[in-house]
C-alpha cells in the first residue's frame, strides 16, 4: 500500500507507519495511530508523510530540514487525532441521549445504594 509501512513493538499491536518520517518519531506515531480508528489510519499516514515531504522539502537550510518536516507533520497529526477522537466522542454522547430520549436507558434499581464492600 503506498504510503504505509509496518511497524511493531515487542508485544504491541502492529501499526502501520507513514513511509517518509523520522525514526525518532516511531513510537509516538505508533501511540497515535493505536488511538485512532483503523479505518482512519491509512489517512493519517498519507497525510503525515504529506506534510513531513513538503516542509521537508521547502526548508531551505540543509540542517534543519528534517526538524521542519518533524514539526509540520506531527502538527498535522496531533490535530488530527484529536479532530477524530472529538467527532467519535461527540458521536457516542448523541447517541446516549437519543437513547435517553427514547426511554430506551433504564437504570438499575437495586444499584443506587453504593459501598465499597459491594466491590
């Protein structure tokens, strides 16, 4: 799949990796990645490796070029985790007060009176 490569961590799930990033952000990435969806995955991969290559490239000092590709890509990438964990939220929320609504959410009587014990 263009854009992707594999990656795994010892006994961690396998994540697939941008292709064009820097080895000191594996493990970051990888937290990342793990946090999202797998059908969002493949997108953020594509697009991480899109901003690293263009900053990468429009830096025009030599030595700094990798920390501008870094920068803009893990930029990108935080961003967009949150975006997609705000959305998932926010999608879960109205689905519990729909079901709210409808009267489809019935608490439990007998569980009103908590104690530690009961743990």
């Amino acid at each position: 799949m263009a854009g992707v490569a594999t990656m795994s961590y010892y006994n961690k799930p396998r994540v697939t990796l941008p292709v064009t990033h820097s080895e000191k952000d594996d493990q970051w990435l990888s937290e990342q990645l793990l946090r999202l969806h797998p059908k969002h995955r493949t997108t953020a991969c594509i697009g991480y490796s899109d901003a690293f290559r263009e900053a990468f490239e429009n830096e025009q000092v030599e030595h700094k070029k990798e920390n501008a590709g870094r920068k803009a890509a893990n930029t990108r990438m935080r961003k967009f985790v949150e975006k997609c964990l705000f959305d998932q939220s926010q999608k879960v929320a109205n689905q519990a007060v729909a079901a709210y609504n409808q009267n489809e959410y019935k608490p439990q009587q007998n569980q009103t009176n908590f104690s530690i014990d009961s743990l």
